[in-house]
C-alpha cells in the first residue's frame, strides 16, 4: 500500500486505525474532519502541514493547544497504523484515502468535505470509477421487484454499467448477484463487517474475478449499525449519475431516507419504478422520475431529462491530489 502524506494524515486524523492503548483519545470525526479541510484550505496548506512543527501549524490552522496536542497524539501512531494496514493487507483489504487516485472521484466532488476520508475495500479498486447506475431498494422486495431488479441488472451488465449499491439483502444482493451472473461487475458500501463479506463463498469467489468491489467507511471489523446504513446511502447515489430505486417503503426505512436525500441534495438523477410500492408513489410525487425497463439504453435514460446541477468541484481535487 502506498499512501502520499495527504492520504496517511487522513488515516491517522480520521480512522480507528492503530487506536489500541490510545485511551480516551478519538479520532476527528466528521465535522471536525471537516473543519479540519476547511482550516487548510484558508490557510492556503494541504493536510500533510500537520507533520511538520506544531508550533508553526497549530496557530496558522487557528487551533488552540488542546486540540493540536489531540492531533499530535494521533499523528504519533504511525508505527501502529502500519502494522494495522499490512495485517488487514494480509487479509485481503486495503485503503484508499480522499487524496488518492483510486477513490471514487464523483463521489468526492459530490459530498465535498463530507466526504469519507477513509475507505476500507477488496476487490478491483479501479470498479469504483467504473460508469454505473445505483439500484436501490427494501430487503422484504416481493417477488415481483425482484425480478425487476435482477432484469434491470441485467440490462446495466449488458451495457457495461457497474451496479452500486448498499450491499444489504434484497434489492441489493439480487441486482450485484445477476450484474455478475451476467458478465458484468458491482460496487456494494457496506452497512456490516467487511471482513465478515469476504469470508462469504460466493462473494469471495466474485471479489477475486474481478467483478465485485466492497467498500466500508468503517474498521473492516465493524458490524452493522443504523447510523451507518443511512450514512452509507449517501455514498451510492453521489456515484453514479442516476440510482434506481426499485421498492420503497412510505416515510420510513433506508430506502426512503436515501432516495429523499437524495433528491433534496440533487446527487445525480433519482429515478423510481413505476410500481405499486406506496413508497415508490411518494418518492415519484418529491420529483423522483418514474421509471420502466424498455431498449433505451439506461444512461440516455438518466440524461433525457435534464439532470440536476452539478455542484461546482471540490476544491481540493486539484490542491490536495496527487500528480496522474
């Protein structure tokens, strides 16, 4: 694994990486990762200021001498961390960072600084800048949403398109299951234990063809969570230029507050079958566009009507990433 500066600050500011025996001290969390780009960037600096002396970085950041001892107990791990990383390497997972050129770079431009700083994945990390579509949706999808899903996956395989998705039962695994059953390949932001995935027979089997990449914004050992899930939701649809969302429930339940999101913060195009799913009905009546499987190839479907605005690129990519 080799990380630039920019990208091992990031872990050693914003992951649980090498932790153990650091008590009581945490890793920056998101608004303060945040806060953190937000100090470099006005101080005209990358990230990787922090290695140098403190006493010329902390007040230049603005940060007072609680804080910047924090970071520096932080920066302090690297032994620990690169340990950490070549065991997990051993175990076939690695990480990419914000600032490396492997990381889903649409998802960097649409979540800005909210960005994960960190990713956890096996599999074929050049999937993750793959053109694709999201399929989304419930994990009780009856019988006809499945079938829906596995024709609509299909047709994304045939296209050369990437599946993205969550990962989860249901809508998820039988989209990824028929992409890959059909040629194609798939890109799944876990909500559970990464580490627990890869150990799965028929996920392994894909993850080293080739076909499926699995990605997790958490330790690799982590189990699922709820806030986890809907944060992760977030990341499937700045992927892609449009997420299908196959079945919803009404008001409630990750499907809807995903799509909702979605379509409040306009990441791509939220198309949404045109079933019976009182979910889907709602989610149709916020904006979402109404959606049937036809021969028209699916990304001229997402780009017929006019897709929301792009925000303006992230302001790092060009300050902070590294030269191609």
């Amino acid at each position: 694994m080799n990380l630039s500066e920019n990208g091992m600050c990031a872990i050693l500011l914003a992951s649980q990486v090498g932790l153990q025996g650091l008590f009581g001290v945490q890793p920056l969390a998101m608004g303060e990762w945040a806060d953190f780009l937000g100090r470099v960037i006005a101080a005209g600096a990358e990230p990787k200021v922090v290695f140098g002396d403190p006493a010329d970085w902390g007040p230049r950041l603005g940060y007072e001498e609680s804080q910047v001892q924090r970071m520096q107990i932080l920066l302090g791990r690297g032994g620990a961390v690169a340990l950490e990383l070549d065991e997990f390497s051993r175990r076939g997972m690695d990480a990419v960072t914000m600032f490396d050129p492997d990381y889903p770079q649409l998802l960097k431009r649409r979540l800005k600084r909210k960005s994960p700083p960190v990713l956890f994945y096996s599999g074929d990390i050049t999937l993750a800048n793959r053109m694709g579509i999201g399929v989304v949706g419930s994990r009780d999808v009856d019988e006809d949403g499945a079938a829906f899903a596995a024709n609509l996956a299909e047709k994304a395989a045939a296209e050369n398109l990437t599946i993205f998705s969550g990962g989860a039962q249901g809508v998820d695994t039988i989209a990824a299951s028929a992409a890959i059953q059909s040629g194609g390949s798939a890109v799944a932001y876990l909500a559970d234990a990464l580490q627990a995935r890869i150990k799965r027979s028929e996920e392994l089997q894909a993850v080293m063809a080739g076909q499926l990449l699995l990605f997790t914004a958490g330790r690799p050992e982590e189990g699922f969570t709820t806030p986890r899930a809907l944060t992760r939701n977030s990341y499937i649809y700045a992927s892609v230029p449009g997420t299908i969302t196959v079945s919803s429930d009404y008001g409630k339940g990750g499907t809807w507050s995903g799509a909702t999101q979605a379509l409040r913060h306009r990441w791509g195009k939220v198309l949404v079958w045109d079933h019976g799913y009182r979910g889907n009905r709602g989610l149709i009546q916020m904006g979402g566009v109404p959606y049937e499987l036809s021969p028209e190839p699916l990304l001229d479907t997402i780009a017929r009507r006019e897709n929301p605005p792009e925000t303006a690129a992230f302001e790092q990519t060009t300050l902070f990433d590294p030269p191609s």
